[in-house]
C-alpha cells in the first residue's frame, strides 16, 4: 500500500548571526525549527493576503467613487437596476 507524502525537507541558508538569532528564538519559545519555520511562513502569508484584501478593498472603492457609488444604498441601487 502506498502513503501520500505529506512533508517535503527544505534547506534554507541565512547568515550565521541570524542562524544563531533564530535557533535562540526557538529555544525560547520551545519548539524546534521546523515548527517555528511553519509558524512563522503562515503568519507571513496572512499577513500578506491581508495586505492584499486591503489593496482590493482601496481598488474597489476607487472605482466605486468614480462611478458616483458612496453608500450602501447606492450599491444596492445599482443591483437592482438590472432586474
């Protein structure tokens, strides 16, 4: 019977003073590096797609005001203008 691999080894390299940085911060926290590599990755992506949602939001609110779109009800008139 053949099992899906689910973890994949990745090599990173970095300056030494940081490798000893990051190796003190893992100890503090108790955890090992590889736990503290996926804690930090995902907390790096969310931040990231926060930034993006933001980025979309100011777009979409840019583009909003210059069709005349302010408030709630006007999005709500535009709906259902169509229909």
């Amino acid at each position: 019977m053949k099992t899906k691999e689910t973890r994949a080894a990745v090599t990173i390299s970095m300056p030494r003073e940081m490798a000893e940085e990051y190796d003190k911060l893992a100890n503090r926290l108790a955890k090992n590096r590889s736990v503290l590599f996926r804690e930090m990755f995902l907390a790096y992506k969310r931040q990231k797609l926060k930034e993006e949602f933001r980025e979309l939001q100011t777009y979409g609110a840019d583009l909003a005001r210059q069709e005349g779109i302010f408030t709630e009800s006007d999005v709500e008139k535009l709906v259902f203008e169509g229909r």
